[in-house]
C-alpha cells in the first residue's frame, strides 16, 4: 500500500487463476508454475480486497490460460 500526494492511499495488486480455479492475489507479479498448476508470488491477504476482486473476476472468462493481471485500487 503507498499514499499519493492527495493523501489517496493506493493498494497494488496482481491476480491469477491457479489451473484448479481457484482465484490468487499477489503483492508483486506471479510466475506460472506450469507442473503444480500453481501461480507462484508473494501472496497479497485481505479479505475485503479478494472479495472485489473475485466479483470482477467471476464476470469474464478469465483463466489459468491467462497471464496475471494487475489491478490498483485508491481510496481516502
């Protein structure tokens, strides 16, 4: 998390979809690893985050095919 000179903090996160389905959140960008089927990183937790996440995710077709993608949230 870093603040901004409106005083607007900013969360930066990076996604992936492990090949089972399961829905991953990284504080940096992950790497494929293709034999456990797994995105690999530093895990980024928080709940409240996973869950807006996940309800973006949900809404496309959005896969273990697909590299991971970034998302940056701000807030006061």
């Amino acid at each position: 998390m870093s603040e901004n000179k409106d005083n607007k903090k900013t969360i930066k996160i990076w996604t992936g979809m492990n090949k089972n389905g399961f829905l991953v959140i990284f504080s940096d960008k992950p790497v494929r690893d293709k034999e456990s089927g797994k995105w690999l990183g530093t895990m980024y937790a928080n709940s409240v985050v996973y869950k807006m996440v996940k309800e973006i995710i949900e809404k496309t077709p959005y896969n273990w095919n697909n590299e991971p993608e970034y998302f940056e949230f701000s807030y006061s």
